[in-house]
C-alpha cells in the first residue's frame, strides 16, 4: 500500500496519509476507492486545493454532478457551497446554519449519489462539526428478528431544499421523492446497510401508517447510536470523502456570527439502490 490510514473510530473512517492531492493517477485511484470501500469515510489533512484539483480527485470515485445551484462563490459548476456567508440578507451558499438533521445526500431522487467531497476554508471558532453513522454497522447490529421483518419493505423519501429539520417540511405536489428500500446492498462488496433518515424518510409503504411510523422512529433512534458514529472536527485544509450509500451524516450547530465555508464535488452514481 502506498498510502498509510489512521483509523478514526471503531466503527467507521480512516485518515489517509501521503496523499497528493495534486496528482491522483490511475493506480493511486484504485487505492484509495479500496480503502473508502473499507473505511466509508476518507479524511486527507492539511492540503489546500483549488477547486480543478477538488473536482480532480473527485473524479477518481466516479462521474461528477453539477450542483442543483452555483454559487458566487465558486467557479466551476461542479462545485456546491456550504456556507453561511451573506450578501445583505442573500445567502451564498448553501445549507448557511445551525443544526443538520441525519440524512443521506439525494435519497430523495431514483438514483441518488454515490459519495460527497468536502473541502474546509473557513471555519468558526467551535461547533460545525459533521457526524457519520455507518449503516453497515447498524444492520448488523440489528436483532435476527428486526431483520427478518425488514426484508421486502420500501420507504417513501422526500425533501425541501434548503430544510434542516424533518419537523419543518413543508411539501407541495412537486416535492422531489423517491420510494427506496430499507435495506439497501453495496454492490461492491455485497455489504447490507439501513437506508432510512430521520430528515427525509417519511413512511414505509407495505406498513400501516401507525406501525409504520413506530418501527421508522425506533430506526432512527438505533441508527444515530454513539457506537456507530464519527465526529469529525474540522481544521482548515481538511479534504474528506463519505460514502453516501452506507453513511448518515448531520452537523452540529455553530454561532451563525462565524464564518464557514466548505466545498462540495458530488461523486453520482448509476444505478438506483437494491435491496
């Protein structure tokens, strides 16, 4: 192996040492797909890139989406900001503050996005930090029995843009939404993950809407256990990487009068989620 790995929890995430972000070849790409496909979560310290070199290193995961929304702030269109930085009252970027619910990005679309990119420039002081939940882990850890009853079964997912709170939806007939399984298998390595957020899922179908509703909250709960989770606290120059099939992910709040600023490259994917 060319690179070396620190794990960063027991149950999920890995830095990777030696990377050179300006220069991603073919036999470095394969590397480092084999260590996200083990670690789900990539984070390379410590390297400020442009964002050619963010869309480049993004590529070596896959094909790269547009953002739904350029921001002045950027330069290429593959690029997405997270930032709360204003012009007047304008936001320019996106998800600007406060705290973000457990979601998967785009489990709201038919084929939602194989990974997310995340480059920090500007930081507050404290807070903003972004946790991950593996949800490998959490089906494993599920008893035979939940298991068993949660084969077959499908969820309705929807989203407003922009919402951060599952409480505050407010959905019109041209809500997007996407009806997936609750269990969903990573084609690469035949792993079974949870794929229900607390944000975006909704209901499962095959379920009457009380029972439904009872088995989604005692999900969400076991997804978001300590056990599962890595917090990852910024620092500037951090370049990191999830696996958006597998791995939940929220922020914690932070003071809105602070600057943050992150980039995003969206890594899609091609076919939708199997059960």
């Amino acid at each position: 192996m060319t690179y070396q790995t620190l794990p960063l929890s027991p149950a999920l995430g890995a830095e990777v040492r030696g990377v050179d972000l300006t220069h991603i070849d073919d036999a470095h790409a394969q590397e480092l797909n084999e260590l996200w496909l083990k670690h789900h979560v990539l984070v390379i310290r410590d390297h400020s890139v442009t964002e050619d070199e963010l869309v480049e290193f993004a590529q070596s995961f896959g094909s790269i989406e547009n953002a739904r929304k350029m921001s002045p702030l950027a330069t290429r269109p593959e690029i997405m900001v997270i930032s709360n930085i204003r012009e007047g009252e304008a936001a320019l970027g996106a998800l600007p503050d406060g705290e973000l619910f457990w979601h998967f990005d785009r489990i709201h679309q038919k084929v939602p996005n194989k990974a997310g990119v995340l480059h920090s420039i500007e930081l507050p002081s404290k807070g903003g930090e972004t946790r991950f939940s593996s949800m490998c882990q959490a089906y494993e850890a599920l008893p035979e029995e939940t298991k068993r009853k949660l084969e077959g079964l499908t969820a309705l997912n929807t989203y407003q843009y922009g919402q951060t709170n599952a409480a505050n939806k407010q959905l019109t007939k041209d809500s997007p939404s996407a009806v997936h399984p609750v269990v969903r298998t990573i084609p690469e390595t035949g792993k079974k993950a949870l794929y229900v957020c607390r944000l975006m899922t909704d209901r499962i179908l095959e379920l009457p809407e009380a029972e439904s509703e009872a088995l989604l909250a005692e999900l969400f709960d076991h997804c978001e256990r300590p056990e599962f989770i890595y917090e990852h606290s910024w620092r500037l120059g951090d370049t990191l990487i999830w696996d958006n099939r597998c791995v939940l992910h929220a922020r914690n709040d932070f003071n809105e009068n602070e600057r943050r600023l992150l980039k995003r490259v969206t890594v899609g994917d091609t076919v939708a989620p199997i059960a």
